[in-house]
C-alpha cells in the first residue's frame, strides 16, 4: 500500500489545543503521555499487543503538506503564525511500548509517547485508532483459536469488515492473533501472510450439476481442492458428488495432497460426523472437514464438545468485527511535566469512578514469572529509576486492597521488563518483525498464561500491582489533591 500521510487523522481539539500550547506555554515543555486500556475486551483475562508497526509508520511519516496548511487555514481558526509552525513540524520525541503479540492487561502503558507538548498532544487520536482496533481484533483471534484446540483457523471477514482499512488491518491483526490465514489477497501482499480460499456457491451454480462444477474445480486445483458440499443438499448430493470425484483423482493418479470438503450451512455438529463416516468408508479418512457460517469461540467450542468432526475453520463477521465487543478501549493520558530542572514531575488525573484514576509518573512494567513453570505470576508497573533483584525477596500487593499480599522468595521467580524503545529523539530505533513472526512470538507469549486466564468464561484475573514506591507517590497525590 502507499505510504498515506495521516497527519490529519487526528480530532481538532488535538490542534486547537496544540494552538493554545502554542501561544500559551513553553512549546518545547517536556511531557509523557500514557497509553492503556482499563478493562479487558470480550471479558476475557488478557489481551494482545497490536498496531506498532502502523503506528511507527505513522510517526515516520508525520508531516503537514501544503495542502494540509491550506485547508487548516480555510477553516478561519487558525493563526498565521501557527500554521507558519505547522510547516516545518516534525516528531522529535522518545517512544517507548509493549512488542506486538505481546500479553498484555489493564492499566499498563502499552506506549509512552515522551516528547514536548505539542507534538505529544497531536499523535492521540491516530495512536489511539490505530492500536484500539489491532489489539481487539487480535484477542478475539486469540480467543477463537484457542477454542479451536489446534485446528486451523482461517480469517475471511474481508466482505463484512468496516471497511477498506478495517479488513486489512483486521487480518493482520488476526493472524497475529493466531489465524493460520486470511482469505484477504492485499493484506497477503501487504503483509506477506498465506493467503486461502475455496470457491463460493455460485460456481456450482453456475454449472449444468453439482458434479461437474467439482470435477472441473479439481481438475484446476488438484492440490488445494476443499469442494462446497451444501449448495442442494449436504448428505444426497454434496458428499457423493465430493467422493465421486476424489475417487477419480486418485484413480487418475493424482496425488491428494490437500482436499477435502466445506460445510457452511445446517446443523455443523450433526452434518460433520455424518460427512466424516461417508469420507471414511469411501477410503478418504485424512480428507479435510472445515466449515464456517458465522462461527465464533463460543460455537467453535459448542461443537468441539458435541463431537463435531471439523477439523478447519473460517471464521468472518464475527471475528473481523468483534462482533460481541466492538470496542477495546484505550486511553493516552497525560503522567508527567519536565521542570526546568529536567525532572518529571507526576501528575494524576481523579475520577469519580475509582477506575479512571491514572498511575502517575514515567513508569515502566516488569513481567514477574514463576521460574518453575514459566507462567505469568503478575505484571509490576513501577517508575523507571527503580531496580529490582531476581536474588532478593519481592513482595506484591495488590494497590487496590493493599492488604493482599505475595511474597516470593530469591530464585522462585523471573523478571522481564517489556517495555522497549520505539524512537529516540524523533528517529526509529526498533525494526519491526514480520507479521509471521510476531504470529510465533503471539503462541509463544500465550503459552505463559495459565489454562485458567484463557478459559473463555469466567476467566483467572492476572494481577498488575504498582511497586511500593508507584503506589506511594500516586496515594500522595491523592491526598493532597483531596486538600485542595
């Protein structure tokens, strides 16, 4: 895809506010902003790191053309001076954030934008966008994949996605998530992820019968021949038609590499034991059974446990569109303000509601494992001039009941900060891996997680504690807000 300049992909308050920087305040401020999510989607007990690679993109590309000024300009609320600004703007800030495929949780920064205060207030809306939808449609992947217990899982949504980006992005993020696939050819292209596809209802429509439509579809792909077997009827027509020509294949000589049938209509459970027995009897008992038809992870686990003999899945609308939770819900808010000394001063935003209260500060996270078994003990968010000792005793508390407390001993655990620098100084320090190979860091990440937090109802909460020192200063500011 060509490179698209987005600098305009933000909301106005992002550039009228810059205009009152601007004029107001010491452009050059230093701040940090924080991106994070507060619960987490589909009531799941995790979620997936998606988006960095768009959005390194994006602030590679960060620039205003003259059209941009132009039209900025034609709006009437904008001054000379700071369009005269705009003209040469460039990001020259550091950029901090969570790999993509990464586990991650709530409350955790998944990026740290510090730069000065313009430009840190400008690339909100696009980072927001961009990793808001990557990451949900990566966890629901997660999820139906993992409800698939191994089996293929191809991503198809491309025709009910929200759009061109949507279900481009969607399937990258899906594949990340886990998808063996994606029936979408540009984002195969895009992103170098395998492509798949059988045919649709209309190519057998379009032929005299059912039998010469799949004899002529094998005859042309011999190698990759999944037949759609429910057009007239799944279990007199589809299947004997579908065993008729592998019969003939064979017979022909023609390898059966990979081949096998579809179902993407009727009762799933019931039709795929019956399709499995006449595939078996006929001699084909590694022929392919996949099927679709608005499938999710609760109807793909449904079957699993009535026995269904499927053995692929392609899964669309509900996946490409989240369908049941079409929002993940991050935030970027403000932690911290350079002083003139060149320490950043914590702030912290209050809230009714307990859970939109902020962390303060320039903080990291230190991923805490149980050295035995390599699973996820919890995440620790702590300020980033604090050290920690895998030989020395840690104590965790959780910051919301405080009185919760773990203590493990030296050698019974691990740590691993999973933060990383993105940009330093306005240049790009980190090369992004390919899409496959974040799909392979995804499983492996995943793997750290305790059976119990995957589980698809009622998941094990992972805890993200705030060190003692995070959890004092954000209590003080408490308290002294609360005096004002």
């Amino acid at each position: 895809m060509d490179r698209q300049n987005l600098t305009l992909m933000t909301d106005l308050y992002e550039l009228t506010m810059m205009q009152g920087y601007f004029k107001h305040k010491d452009r050059n401020e230093t701040v940090i902003f924080d991106v994070f999510y507060r619960n987490n989607p589909l009531d799941s007990g995790y979620a997936i790191s998606a988006g960095l690679k768009q959005v390194i993109d994006y602030i590679k590309n960060l620039h205003f053309s003259k059209q941009d000024i132009d039209y900025l300009s034609s709006l009437g609320i904008f001054d000379s001076d700071f369009l005269d600004y705009l003209d040469t703007f460039q990001f020259t800030g550091d950029i901090y954030a969570i790999p993509e495929g990464t586990v991650i949780f709530p409350r955790e920064p998944l990026i740290k934008v510090i730069a000065p205060i313009m430009e840190a207030q400008l690339v909100e809306t696009a980072i927001l966008t961009i990793l808001n939808h990557q990451c949900l449609i990566a966890t629901k992947a997660s999820r139906v994949c993992y409800a698939a217990k191994g089996d293929g899982i191809m991503e198809f949504g491309l025709r009910r996605a929200q759009g061109p980006d949507a279900g481009i992005y969607g399937a990258r993020a899906a594949v990340i998530g886990g998808c063996s696939g994606t029936s979408n050819v540009l984002a195969g292209q895009l992103f170098d992820i395998p492509v798949k596809g059988t045919h649709a209802h209309s190519w057998i429509m379009s032929f005299p019968d059912e039998y010469t439509a799949f004899k002529t579809y094998a005859d042309m792909y011999p190698t990759a021949c999944i037949l759609l077997v429910d057009t007239y009827d799944t279990l007199k027509s589809g299947i004997p038609n579908a065993i008729r020509v592998f019969q003939e294949m064979r017979q022909a000589g023609v390898p059966l590499t990979y081949y096998g049938v579809r179902l993407d209509s009727g009762d799933l459970a019931y039709l795929s034991k019956k399709a499995r027995k006449m595939l078996d009897d006929a001699g084909f008992p590694d022929a392919v059974i996949s099927a679709s038809n608005d499938l999710d992870e609760f109807l793909i686990d449904s079957l699993k446990a009535q026995g269904a003999t499927i053995t692929s899945w392609g899964v669309g609308t509900n996946l490409i569109t989240s369908k049941d939770c079409p929002s993940f819900g991050g935030v970027y808010k403000l932690s911290a303000i350079m002083d003139e000394s060149g320490n950043f001063i914590p702030k912290i935003k209050l809230s009714e509601n307990t859970e939109k209260i902020t962390n303060p500060g320039n903080k990291t996270i230190l991923r805490v494992y149980e050295k035995e078994s390599g699973k996820i003990k919890a995440d620790l968010i702590c300020l980033v001039d604090e050290h920690y000792s895998e030989d020395e005793p840690l104590l965790l508390f959780d910051s919301h009941e405080p009185w919760k407390k773990t203590l493990l001993a030296p050698g019974k655990y691990t740590l691993r900060e999973i933060m990383i620098p993105i940009f330093k100084g306005g240049k790009c320090v980190y090369e992004s891996p390919r899409t496959m190979d974040i799909r392979d860091y995804c499983q492996a990440e995943l793997n750290t997680l305790w059976d119990e937090t995957r589980r698809l109802v009622n998941p094990h909460k992972v805890y993200v504690d705030l060190s003692k020192k995070l959890y004092d200063m954000k209590i003080q500011l408490l308290d002294k807000m609360g005096q004002q």
